[in-house]
C-alpha cells in the first residue's frame, strides 16, 4: 500500500472519495454525518433487501433508504466475494478510502482496496468486547463505562490498529437502546474526526496488543434467541441488568407455566429488590392490580413490563386488567 503522507500530496487539492458500508438504523447517523460535513461519499454497499415485519414484506435495508434520498449509487451484493461486485466497487467508485459501520465481515479483497485504507466504528473501547453484541453484553455484564473506537480493518475479527476512542459513561438504569442512540451520535462524529486525521496524516495507529492487560479480554458474541432465557438462580443483579442489556431486543424472556399451561413471556423493563427470602426461585408473587415479582438468588425481580406471544408490550397494570390466576404460574 502506498505511504499515506506521500499519496496525500496526490489528492491534497480533492476531498477522496469515500465508499460507506453499513445497513441498520445505528448506520445510517455516521452516513449523515458524512453528508452533513459535505464528505465526498461517492457509493454505499449494504445488505440485499429482504423480508422484514408480521407481514413479511421486502424492505431495503435503512441504510439504503437514507442514501436514495441524496442519490447515492448503492450495492447490494449478496456475497462481498463476488467479482462483479468487486469490479464495480474497483472501477466504478474508485474508492481512496472506505468506512464501515455495522456491517459484515470483508474480504481482503474489499478491505484492502482503497489506498487509504478501510476502517471501521465499533461500539465498544476495544480491544475489549470484539464481536456482534458489545453494546448489550456491555450492560449484561455490568460495566459503568463503555465507549466508540475506530480502527483500521484487518484480517482479524475487531483486531486491527486503533485510530481514536472516546468513553462514554453506562447509567445505572440505561437500556441497550438508550445507550446505542447515545453511542451512534458520538461514533458518527468520531467517524468524521478520524477521516480527517487520515487525511491530514494527524493519526498514529495504535495495535491492539499494547492494550490488553493480562491476556484478559470481554467478548461480545452475536445474540440468539435461545440465550436470552432468564435464569431465576442468578442473582439479582445480573437478571436486571440481563434485562436492561437485552432491552429492546432480543429481548429477555423466560417461560410462566402452570399445571395446564406453558407461555413465552418476554420481560422489557423491570427493577431489582435486595431482601432474603426462603422462597423458592422463579415463584410470582402478584397483588393482582399493579405489582408483579419474581424471585431470585438475593432477591426479587419486579416486572415492570412485560409481553405475551402475538400481544403489544404492556406496562404491569395493564396486563393484569387481562391476566387472571398468575398466582397459579411459576417463572422458569
């Protein structure tokens, strides 16, 4: 790859042409960013529209949508192998340097085409929680602080140089949605900040190994179904912030079931009750009007809101209005 302070000089007088690559909703703030500061995004790549919805409908990926309002070329390669794919993004968008947010894993071949480089925003202070899920493992865990970086995309997985950081502190109370709005407002000026340091050749790029201590590192795995099922032994603590951190979705949940009945009840909003107790775990106490409580290793859960199969997310006292006998169920 050509020196970055000698290619500078060939395109100082030329803002480069920026390739942006992401598709969720966390995206599209660092794509309007870019167009905001009047950053020359000359192609986005994003996923394949897909069906999406209760109704299943094809529906183009948020990115996308964004960047048809401003008419943006937009690719949409079903493998990022694929050599059309790699010929158009090569020949027709010319790129000098790339961003991704939110994306898929890249091809040598991608990341390493533009001459400036390829780098990428993650929602997390790496190298700590690498993966899919840093925002909510983040909170599951229990941390007080969490942050952005961006880093220079490698054959590793989150591994690359380090660009910049910035911390951000977790309330004790915030959600894994709450805290992605926060973080998506920082990342995307951070995005901006380090394409300039590129540009300006302001930047040393950090590895990663100077910065893990005692071989000891979080990660952040994608999130499935099947793990998001409350445990009622584990202590208070991690349930509510289990909750927090899978809040809005995936979404925790837990079965209620009774001696003629089994329902999938997921839980959105719930606090956290310090009191011992003999109580077997996983008993629903109810007063029938507007507390509902679970209990736990140290403690009870006290739901603050909650949703059954194929119904909207109701907050407690609406649910009870509807949810007669919860006293003859049990939380597993």
């Amino acid at each position: 790859m050509m020196r970055i302070s000698k290619l500078i000089k060939m395109i100082k007088n030329d803002f480069p042409r920026i390739v942006f690559m992401g598709s969720p909703d966390f995206a599209v703030a660092t794509l309007k960013e870019l167009i905001e500061n009047k950053k020359n995004v000359v192609g986005v790549v994003t996923v394949p529209d897909k069906p999406a919805g209760r109704g299943q409908k094809i529906q183009p990926s948020p990115v996308k949508v964004f960047a048809q309002k401003y008419n943006i070329p937009v690719l949409q390669p079903e493998s990022l192998k694929d050599p059309e794919f790699i010929n158009t993004l090569k020949n027709n968008f010319k790129p000098d340097i790339q961003v991704v947010v939110a994306f898929r894993i890249l091809p040598e071949e991608v990341w390493s085409l533009p001459p400036l480089g390829t780098f990428n925003l993650h929602a997390s202070l790496l190298p700590q929680y690498r993966g899919a899920a840093p925002i909510n493992w983040a909170i599951i865990n229990g941390e007080k602080e969490t942050g952005v970086t961006t880093f220079f995309i490698n054959n590793g997985i989150d591994s690359g140089n380090i660009l910049l950081q910035e911390k951000v502190t977790i309330g004790e109370n915030e959600t894994a949605g709450e805290l992605e709005e926060k973080l998506k407002i920082i990342g995307a000026r951070l995005v901006i900040k380090t394409l300039d340091g590129i540009i300006n050749n302001e930047i040393i790029p950090i590895k990663q190994e100077t910065l893990i201590d005692n071989n000891i590192l979080k990660k952040a795995p994608k999130i499935y179904k099947n793990d998001c099922k409350i445990d009622w032994s584990w202590n208070i603590n991690y349930i509510y912030n289990f909750i927090r951190g899978l809040n809005p979705e995936p979404t925790a949940w837990c079965y209620w079931v009774s001696k003629n009945d089994q329902i999938m009840v997921k839980i959105y909003k719930a606090e956290k009750i310090f009191i011992n107790h003999n109580t077997p775990f996983g008993t629903i106490e109810s007063d029938g009007k507007k507390i509902i409580r679970i209990s736990a290793n140290d403690g009870y859960i006290e739901i603050k809101a909650l949703q059954l199969p194929g119904k909207k997310v109701l907050n407690v006292e609406e649910f009870l209005r509807g949810f007669k006998n919860i006293s003859n169920y049990k939380a597993i």
